[in-house]
C-alpha cells in the first residue's frame, strides 16, 4: 500500500466511524468528555506560555475533529478581570475557533473575607457571585466551579472539613434566577480531605432537592477525594505536607451524578505507562460510564514538577492517553 | 512575558523626586493561580542588604494607580491580576547605591476558602501563610 492510499483509507475509516448510525452517535454522547483546566499551567503560564499556546495544547490532545472541554479560572486567565477589553474578547472567541475549544467550566470565587476582620453579608456575596455569572455567560461558559469561603477554625473539630459560609443557603438562593437566565451551573468543588459521606454533601443535596436547584446549582466532585494511596514523600518537593488519607469509595459518587455537572480529573503523578499510580481512574472511569454521565471530566494537575521544564505538558498529555484508553477513544 | 522568580529584575531602579533619587520600585509578581482584590492583601514588608523598610515606607501601584498600604485595606473592588506585577515605591532619600543587592520581600493576603490561621497570624512559610521571596539583583539607573 503507498502512503497515498493509506492515508485515504484511514481517512474513509475515520469518515465512516463519524457516519455511522444514530444510535451509536447517541451511545457515544452518552460518555464522560474530556477536558483541560487551565490551573495546569499555572507556573507556566503568562512565564513562558501565552493563552494561544495552552490552547493549541489542549487541542493536540484531542482525537481528530474533537472538541476538547476548558476550565480557566477567571481571575488568573482574564486579562483585565473583571472587565476585560473588547480587544482580550475579540481574541478570546477567536482561539477558541481556531483550536475547537470549547468553554465548560469557569473557576470563580466568593471571597468572604474580602475585607478584614469581617465576612462579606449575604448582599455582597450575591454580588461578587453575579458580576462572575455574568462574564462567565459572556466567554461562553456554561459551569461554574463556585468556590465558597469556609469557616473553621484551627482546634475546632470541623477544621478539616472546609465547611462553607454560613449564608451560602441565602444567597445561592437569591441567585438562581440570574443562573437560569444565563444558562451558568454553580458547583461548589467537593475537594479532598472532603467524604462524599459527609454532614457538608448532605446539606448540599437537601438543599438541592429542596429548592430544586437543578441544574442551576449542583455539584462539582474533584477525584482527588478517591486518592487512595499516599504521594511519595520529595525532599524540597512541592506539596510536600502529608496528612492521613482520608478517601471515600468509588461508589459513594453514584447517587449524587445527577447533580453533578463538572469534574475535576485530579492527578499527582503519571507513569510512563501513562496510568495514574494514586487515584483509582479505570474504576472511576467506568462507573461514570455505567451511569451514563456526559459531563466534562477537566484535567487539574498538582504535581511536583509544575513548571520544572514541560513537566506539566508532559503530565497532562499522558492523561489524556490514559483516559483515551479508559474511555474507548484509543 | 513575566519572569518566573517572584521579584522581578526588569524595572528594579531608582525614582527621583525633584532631580534627587528619592527611592527605589521593584516589581513583584503575585505567584499562584489566581489574581486578589487589593482588600485581601495583608501588606508587602520590603527588606534590602538587610535594610527593612517599614509598612508607610513602601506604595504600590496596580493597574497604573498608586496607594499607600493602608489604602489598599478598603479596594475590595480593584483587581491584582497574576499577570501585571505591582510596583512597589520604596521611600529612601539618596535611593540605592547602583550595583548588586540582596532584595527580600514579604507578601502575605488572606485566602477565604481554607481554614481561618492560628490567633495572631499564620507562620511566614506556612500553609496560606505569609511567603518570603528572595533575589539577588542589579541595580543600574
């Protein structure tokens, strides 16, 4: 066979795979999709990477003609944040047509203790919750990773629990409307040392059936909290601070799916076998697909060797090979 | 494009005030992943060949305006973005010799969504605590 007619036959194949019939389309939509946080780049970026090099990153991690998921955090990756110039939006919907990126999940915060001594009331927290929605809705996101100010404090015995504010009822309440209308999904990030069985899940799921909040409010669970082995201890390395794992099982996830819109894919560490030695993907993996979940699963790398050389390049495309795999795209 | 050390050497110079070196500014990058409203911020402490400047000795401009460190304790509304780094004004008539020098900077700004710190402050170098940064520069005009 020449080159020339093998390309044209890979590239019938590849026509014939997209053609084929409805229901395998529909099979097929009904699987995780794969996706990049921009906080993988984070000692990279704005040193030796721009926002058009992160982007071509991502879509050299897609299969052929894909469209890979994004998550930026807004007050890292706006120039200008919170008013960004016609200019940095005029190149902001360019790149993301040029590289077929598709904006998911915007990371924002409520940052309660925006002034000293206090904690923002319930009107100011809507605010700083609102000006975020709307930009959001205005780059095209359509999820946000809605971090909310917590409360412990050391000695007391929910100190590892990261509990939220106390008002967060009132004004997540006060902004569903504002939500729905600009088709935004707020997700607090269920981080570890967080259970999925846990007094915080269970007043955010009464809170959600009872208000009704779906979609406009829901979950985003970072796999972190499946972290079932420990990370190797590194002289000098970051992210070095070793507490006790805490980790809840796999198939504590399954009943709070509905309400989660977002993942967070953590990862520590890949092997060159590109498998993930510390957090258990294949069983996550399949129990997502098992349950028919289609959200976005967004790479979020905490290794040791961000922005040692392309540590971080490196960790996130073996990833993706990884989850490739565990996804049947390889 | 930024330099990765937190200090940053381009911009490292004297400032004069009616013909007189009056100071110096550096720039410091905000390190991490994400930008702060200048209310969080809890006050840069700028130390130079083991010279430390005190709290009204050091301004800090962001977005092209300059405030006082107290000044700062109410911007709940301006934003201090991880890609423009703040210039610091230091306050030192005569300025600083031109050559090399040990420049140490404190920052510290508090951080919402982990716990509160210990009373009376975070440890510098602990966990959402105060960072030390450190460089060896050279000063050239």
């Amino acid at each position: 066979m020449t080159r020339k007619n093998f390309l044209q036959t890979v590239a019938g194949a590849a026509a014939g795979a997209a053609l084929s019939g409805p229901r395998q389309a529909a099979a097929a939509a009904r699987r995780p999709r794969r996706g990049v946080s921009l906080y993988c780049y984070t000692d990279n970026f704005g040193i030796d990477t721009s926002l058009e090099d992160c982007f071509a990153e991502i879509d050299d991690l897609a299969t052929e003609g894909q469209e890979m998921g994004l998550e930026i955090l807004a007050n890292g990756h706006i120039e200008g944040y919170p008013n960004p110039s016609d200019a940095w939006l005029k190149q902001w919907f360019d790149l993301l047509k040029k590289y077929r990126i598709r904006p998911v999940e915007y990371g924002h915060w409520v940052d309660s203790r925006l002034y000293k001594g206090s904690e923002l009331d319930t009107r100011q927290s809507y605010n700083m919750l609102v000006r975020d929605i709307r930009l959001a809705n205005r780059l095209g996101f359509t999820v946000g990773r809605t971090k909310l100010g917590v409360i412990d404090r050391p000695g007391t015995p929910t100190y590892d629990t990261l509990t939220p504010v106390t008002n967060w009822r009132e004004f997540i309440k006060m902004a569903l409307p504002v939500a729905e209308k600009h088709n935004f999904r707020m997700c607090p990030e269920i981080h570890a040392p967080t259970l999925l069985k846990s007094k915080m899940i269970d007043d955010y799921v009464t809170f959600i059936e009872k208000e009704k909040t779906t979609p406009w409010f829901g979950l985003n669970i970072d796999f972190g909290v499946f972290q079932n082995r420990p990370r190797a201890q590194r002289a000098g390395g970051r992210g070095g601070a070793q507490r006790p794992l805490q980790f809840s099982p796999v198939s504590d996830m399954v009943p709070l799916l509905p309400y989660v819109h977002a993942c967070h894919a953590k990862f520590f560490e890949m092997t060159d076998d590109c498998e993930d030695p510390l957090i258990p993907y294949k069983e996550i993996v399949d129990t997502l697909i098992k349950h028919n979940w289609d959200g976005y699963l967004l790479s979020e790398y905490e290794g040791t060797d961000r922005g040692v050389g392309s540590g971080s390049f490196d960790a996130v495309r073996k990833q993706h090979v990884m989850l490739k795999r565990l996804l049947g795209e390889a | 494009m930024l330099e990765r050390e937190v200090i940053q050497q381009r911009g490292f110079r004297n400032v004069h005030q009616g013909g007189k070196p009056a100071g110096f500014q550096v720039r410091f990058r905000l390190p991490g992943y994400r930008g702060i409203w200048l209310s969080m911020e809890e006050g840069f402490e700028v130390t130079v060949d083991g010279e430390k400047f005190s709290r009204d000795q050091v301004r800090v401009t962001v977005g092209g305006r300059s405030y006082t460190q107290d000044e700062m304790t109410k911007l709940g509304e301006i934003h201090w973005s991880t890609l423009e780094p703040a210039i610091l004004t230091v306050s030192k008539p005569g300025g600083l010799k031109l050559g090399v020098h040990d420049v140490e900077i404190l920052e510290y700004h508090r951080v919402s969504y982990i716990p509160y710190p210990p009373e009376g402050g975070a440890a510098p170098g602990s966990f959402g605590g105060p960072r030390i940064y450190k460089r060896r520069m050279v000063l050239v005009r």
